[in-house]
C-alpha cells in the first residue's frame, strides 16, 4: 500500500493536469520553525537549508536540497517518491535556475494564497529570494499561485487519509463516552478537561489543536463560548447545558466533534426530571434540522454559501439567532484544514466560501445556539465525506439530546 506522501505526490501531478499548469515550485527552509503547511504532504520530513520541491504535470518530481539531506529525502515516503534530488553545497542559485531553464514551464505555481492559510506557505522573504534568483530570467514573471493546487490537493482525501480520519473519531468517540460515564454535576470544567487529557495521554496520542483550548468544556450562561480554555470556576449545574468541542489526532489526522447534554434536576425520593425542558428540546431538535439541511445540500459542485445558506435559514425561520460562524471546514492533517469553507460570503472568510464541494472532502458540519433559554450553549458537530453523488456520515450522529445522569 503506497504511502500517504506517495498517494498526494501523484495526486498533484493529476492535479496540475487538471489546472494545465506546467510546475509546482514549494520553496522552504528551517521547516521545524517556518514549516510550509504542505509540507508534511509532499514530503513528510523537515528541510534545513533553502530547499525546492518541483512537482510538474508530466510527472516529473525533483527535490533540490542541501547536502546531507538528499539521502534522507530519497526515501521519504517509503522512497521513489523523488525521482531525482539534487543535492548542493554553497547555494542552490544554480540547480534551481538550471532546472527550471530545463523545463521551461510557462508558469510555476508557489505557495501563496490571500484566502487560504494553508496555501499560504511561501514566506515574504523567501518569496523575496526567490524573485532575486530568478531575476534576468523569464520565470520572474511566470509565479502564480499554488492556491488551486494546494486546495485540491489538501481538500481531496485519499483513501489512505480517510481510513486515518475515521480511526480518530472512533478514538475521538471512545473518550466521549468515557467523559459521559466520568461527568458529574459539580464538577469544574477544568476537571472534564483534566479527565479528557489524561484519556488522550494514556491512548499516547495528541489533541487536534492546542492542548489548553482542546477540549472546549461549556457548562452554562457564563461559560466562553468558542476558543478558550476550560475553567476551574465554573462547575456543570443542574438545568444547564453541558457542552463540549473535542477532537484528537491520530497518525497524523483529525476528528473534530461537538456534543451537548442537558444536566437534570434531581428530585429527593424522585426520579428527577427525565426528559429535557420543552425549550432546550426544541433548540436541539432545531439544530439538528439545520445540520441534515446542510448534509442534503452537499452535493459536489455545490459552493460553500449555499450549503452554509440551507443550515443558516434553519435557524433564522425557527427564530433564534444566526450563528456568527461558518458551518463547517475541512478536516484533514489539521482540525482547520484550509481550502473550501461551508460559511456566508463575509469578508473575513474571502473567496473561501464560493469554493465548489468536491468528491472527497472531508468536512465538518457545526452549529449551535448560544444561552438557549438561558441554559448554556447547545452545539452539535458532525463529520462527513463528500462522494460522487452527495455525503455520507464519518461519524455517527447525535440525534437526542442526552441527559447527564
């Protein structure tokens, strides 16, 4: 079985074929602090010296490098993936501009991107050496962006990739139902949190994003909703909404998943309430009316806006307050995996949003409500795969609104 690095470099060249674009520069160095996003894709190492990789739509695919990593480089991703590295000395001026005469390619698409992040990899100042490099020759003039290649290729999973994705959120899964057996009322948000990084650290794996924000832990009307880390004062009450965003990574790939539950009011001699209040019911059934709305309009060739339109209008016509967020991302390498974005055609997301659904994204559909009936914020967050024809579930949805016992 090829190698996720070998899987995406045949797919760039395919994906430049696709572009007729003649040549994909990437163009790096110290890339443990200064890492292109792309990287760990096409190559799968890191690269200390200025480094080119050239990937062109014939299929040709040449690692210009310092000495002492061309070896190395030659068997990334279970080698052959390279078919010629070339390694320098004093600088690698020459090999560059000497390949590229070779080739010629009429334009070379670098790493660049004003809407994306990920295809935002080429630094201003080597973007600045480059041009110097190539200054008196034509090819100062033939760069372009990577943008469409880079979303392409990031965007379009592999099978490799999605087999990875679908172990982390079944390991994702594993620690949500260990939370839900583990939570209490009374309990801070900071000790779910606790309790989930020692699950993530006895698996020895890691958290999708960053430790101290990962899990998000929302137990009522004055948690923090959004990206901000868990607190040792704010505990999960009874009548409240008990919340949580959590993904975990695993052989290199994400989950990113939402649950939310109600926390009961217990009865003396009573079985406590045992079903959700009629108002938290119907903000949950309401939300997840809105996600199907957007699985059912995921279709390929369908732009981002209007799968973000079909969930927003669910919300707005039940008359709670739009989200101030998009509906979903892709999910990959990262929990923010760059390329389409499932949001409304605001300035902050650019031409994101206008990007077309394609067969094999990986995407996450994600809403809530904030301070439901003020109980707290109810937010769900799926997982999906786009296919041929429409969508199908990466992870199991949650249809009830569970009760934290």
């Amino acid at each position: 079985m090829p190698s996720i690095v070998a899987e995406k470099v045949q797919q760039a060249v395919a994906i430049l074929r696709e572009l007729d674009l003649d040549c994909w520069l990437t163009f790096v160095r110290e890339t443990t602090e200064t890492g292109d996003p792309v990287l760990p894709l096409i190559l799968g190492q890191p690269l200390t010296w200025q480094s080119a990789l050239i990937i062109t739509k014939t299929g040709e695919t040449i690692a210009i490098v310092g000495k002492y990593e061309d070896e190395a480089v030659r068997s990334s991703g279970g080698g052959g993936v390279w078919t010629k590295v070339l390694p320098y000395v004093q600088s690698i001026r020459s090999p560059l501009t000497t390949t590229l005469a070779r080739l010629n390619p009429r334009q070379i698409a670098v790493n660049f991107s004003t809407d994306d992040v990920k295809a935002d990899g080429l630094s201003h100042g080597m973007m600045l050496l480059l041009r110097e490099y190539l200054a008196g020759s034509p090819f100062a003039e033939r760069l372009v962006s990577a943008g469409p290649v880079i979303r392409a290729l990031r965007g379009r999973k592999s099978p490799g990739e999605v087999e990875r994705i679908k172990h982390a959120i079944a390991v994702g899964d594993e620690i949500f139902e260990s939370v839900a057996r583990f939570a209490k009322a009374g309990m801070s948000e900071k000790a779910i949190a606790d309790f989930m990084h020692a699950e993530v650290e006895r698996r020895k794996i890691t958290t999708s994003w960053e430790w101290a924000q990962c899990p998000i832990v929302t137990t009522g009307p004055k948690s923090m909703v959004g990206h901000a880390a868990p607190s040792n004062d704010l505990t999960i009450e009874p009548g409240h909404i008990f919340h949580l965003d959590f993904g975990v990574r695993v052989d290199e790939y994400c989950s990113d998943i939402q649950r939310s539950w109600y926390v009961p009011h217990p009865h003396e001699n009573k079985p406590g309430e045992t079903n959700p209040p009629e108002t938290v019911q119907r903000g949950f059934d309401t939300v997840l009316r809105a996600i199907q709305a957007a699985f059912d309009t995921l279709k390929p060739g369908t732009p981002g806006w209007q799968v973000d339109a079909a969930a927003r209008k669910v919300i707005v016509d039940a008359g709670y307050p739009e989200h101030q967020h998009a509906t979903g991302h892709g999910v990959g390498r990262a929990a923010h995996d760059g390329g389409i974005v499932l949001g409304p055609k605001w300035e902050r997301y650019g031409q994101t949003p206008t990007y077309p659904v394609e067969p094999g994204h990986v995407l996450t559909l994600e809403l809530g409500i904030e301070n439901l009936d003020g109980r707290g914020y109810l937010g769900l967050e799926e997982m999906v795969l786009v296919t041929d024809c429409g969508a199908e579930w990466l992870s199991v949805p949650q249809t009830t609104m569970m009760l934290l016992r």
